[in-house]
C-alpha cells in the first residue's frame, strides 16, 4: 500500500502544480478533489429539491436544514485541507483532517443515501494517506459504511448493493497502487537528473583543473627548456668574459658576442613563446569569429552574438582581453545567473572597442563580490585588471531579479608609457 507520509498528504491536497511534479499525477490530484466536491454539491442539491422541499411528519424542516449545514460544513473541512497542507505537515494534523472528513461524511451518509457515493474519493483519500495495513482496513470500514447505509435507507440487502462498494473499494485500490507507482518513477527521474546534473558540473570542473595543471606544467617545461636555458647560458657567458678581462680582452670580447648572440636567440623564443600563449579560439579567425564560436558552443542559455560598426585589424592583447572577458562572463552566466538569454554584442566605435555582455538573469549585488579564501571570486577583479593594463575600463551592472550587464572599454589609441 501506499506510504505517502507529509509530503504525500501536501501533495495529494496541493491545488498547483508544483514544479518537477508530473502532469500525470497533478491531474490525477485534480481529479481526486473535483470528484469529491462535485459529489458532495452533487448530493446536497438532490437532497435539498427532494427532502427540504417536501416536509415529512415525523422528520421535523430543521433536522433537514442541519444536515444542509453539515454538508457545506464537510465541503469547507475538506478544503481547509489545501489551505494547510504544506510539506512538512505533522502527521496528527493530517489525521485529525482526515478523521473529520471521514465522521461528517458518515454522519451524512447515514442520514441520506444522496451523500453514500462520496465513498469513493474517500477510498483514495484513506490509500494516500494512511499507512500499509491501516489503509486497508479504512478502506474496508467504508465500504462496509456504503453497504449499511443502502440497507438503513433502503431496507433490503442485493448482491448489487454489496458487489458495486466492493467493486469500487478494488478498482480504488489499484488505482492507488498506479499512482503511488508513477510518483515513485517520478521521483527517481527526477533524482537521476539532479544526479546527472551534478555529475556533469563536477566533471566540467574537474576537466577544469587538470587544463590548468596542464598548462601550468606545460608553461613551466616551457620556461625551463627555453628562457631559463638561454638566461643560464648568457649568465655563464658574462661570467666568463668578466673573468677573462683585463689580461684577455679577445675572449671576452668573444663572449660578449656569444652573449649577445644567445640573449637574440632566446629574445626571439620569448616572443614565439608569447604568440604560443594566444587563445585557441583565435586561431585560424578573428575575434567576431571566436565570439560567435563562443555562443554558438555555449548550451545552457540561449547565446546571441552580434556587432556594432566597421570591424577593424585589433592588437593582438586587445583580441585576447575580450575574448577572454567574454569568456568569464559567459561562464559566469552558465554557471551563476540562471538566465534564459545572453546577448554579447562586439562594437567598434571612432575612438574605442567595446565589449558588452548582458543576460536576463538572477542578477547579483556587485559590491558584494569578493575573492574567497578557496580561490574563487576572484574572476571580476583579474578581469579588471586584466583591461586596466590595457588603458581601458570594466563596468559591471547588476542587481538581484535584474540581470546583469558587463561592459569592457579599450581605447584603440594609447599613449605608450614613458
């Protein structure tokens, strides 16, 4: 039987669809309560138009007014229960509610056959809520309900006044045995994708790290098979021509060449060193191509790319300082903002390139952004810092339910410092 405990009863009583809940079992609840209602609307109209109306001697109008009352009072209990129903209800609560239902029903019941039929809502009611065995037993005590009250309003027993109960009580039964099987598929859905989720995040990061390792260990076989080497060698060769003068003047001259000659050599693999540091994505294009690159690879929000102006030739520091600021912002929206759409738009303009980045989403206050002591939240500042060496200017707009805007300014004539 079906064991649904609080968050089943919040379930079973809540009128919305909450989110992650299957449309099948939301209207399967619907169902449920519209049936109950409408048999209960149902059995008081027929009992107003037949026994109010038609006073019988030995029945006095107001008893029949009071069992008027206790039908409107039953309709108003039973959707008290919407109204309480949360996840996390206590368990007594849910009792006492289902208690009353199932008194004022038999009350009624008892007094007129037009209010037995609420019985099977009831049976689904008593499956949902109840635990294991205690559910069947309700079920059977309300059957047995329906059975006595068509023999006290009827004054005879059929088999069809046994079988259609019993009937009923079964098809309720595995009716609820469905519907606790499709909540339960649900829910292990549901946790499969907050599982797959998960996952997916963690791998992300985990690939992450070990590009970072990777490029670090690759940046530091560089620097040593390379720069250190040469800087190495020119040292030695100083060392030797300063020991060499002043009672050999020739080979220190010569090793002052060799020097030079090495300090050219190594001067010429820093800047292949440097022009190897470029991005990926500008290879082989320029940078509206990798821009648009970028949106069209990113999956998680709806990334539109778009530019303003005459493209014009960048430096190439310009070229890797927007990339990667849209980058950073892209990856912070994927990740923070929960927004449905990012606009990247690349301008140019007479006197300056512009980068804006705004998305739709959860926005956030920042002045409140700091770097933390696991190395996170550092992102905002090295990307200042990043176009503040470039003689340009971050800007960065948000607020909580706003959105967010971030803005990159580089101007595309610099004075060189002195």
């Amino acid at each position: 039987m079906p064991d649904p405990g609080n968050t089943s009863y919040a379930a079973l009583m809540r009128y919305g669809d909450p989110p992650g809940v299957d449309t099948v079992l939301w209207v399967l609840r619907l169902l449920l309560h519209a049936s109950f209602l409408f048999l209960l609307a149902f059995g008081l109209t027929q009992y107003v138009l037949t026994e109010v109306g038609a006073p019988v001697p030995d029945h006095p109008r107001w008893a029949h007014w009071a069992i008027v009352v206790g039908g409107v009072l039953l309709g108003l209990v039973y959707a008290s229960g919407a109204v309480f129903a949360r996840t996390g209800t206590p368990r007594p609560r849910v009792l006492v509610w289902l208690a009353a239902v199932t008194v004022l029903w038999a009350l009624l019941a008892s007094a007129g056959p037009e209010f037995v039929w609420l019985a099977f809502p009831l049976f689904f009611l008593h499956l949902n809520l109840l635990r294991g065995a205690h559910s069947v037993v309700a079920v059977v005590a309300v059957t047995a309900s329906v059975v006595a009250g068509q023999v006290l309003h009827f004054g005879d027993l059929t088999v069809g006044m046994v079988l259609g109960p019993s009937l009923g009580a079964v098809f309720a039964v595995a009716i609820a045995i469905g519907y606790r099987a499709l909540r339960h598929q649900n829910e292990q859905r549901l946790e499969l994708i907050d599982t797959l989720t998960r996952t997916r995040d963690e791998l992300a990061a985990s690939q992450r790290r070990t590009g970072i390792l990777d490029e670090r260990q690759r940046l530091s076989r560089e620097i040593h098979d390379t720069l250190a080497q040469g800087l190495s060698s020119i040292v030695l060769l100083l060392r030797s021509a300063e020991n060499a003068l002043p009672g050999e003047p020739d080979l220190a001259a010569t090793r002052v060449a060799e020097a030079r000659e090495s300090a050219s050599t190594n001067l010429e693999e820093a800047r292949r060193f440097v022009r190897d540091l470029a991005p990926p994505s500008l290879a082989g294009g320029d940078l509206p191509q990798a821009l648009r690159r970028l949106c069209e690879r990113e999956r998680g929000v709806d990334c539109r790319f778009r530019t303003d102006g005459e493209p014009v030739r960048l430096p190439s520091e310009y070229d890797v300082a927007l990339l990667r600021a849209a980058q950073a912002s892209i990856g912070n929206v994927a990740a923070h903002a929960r927004a449905d759409t990012a606009v990247v738009t690349l301008g140019y303009l007479d006197d300056q390139v512009t980068l804006d980045v705004y998305d739709d989403g959860a926005g956030f206050r920042p002045e409140e952004v700091h770097a933390r002591p696991d190395g996170t939240g550092y992102g905002l500042s090295a990307l200042r810092e990043r176009v503040t060496a470039l003689g340009g200017r971050l800007d960065v707009e948000s607020a909580p339910g706003e959105g967010t805007a971030v803005a990159v300014r580089l101007p595309l004539t610099r004075e060189e410092p002195s």
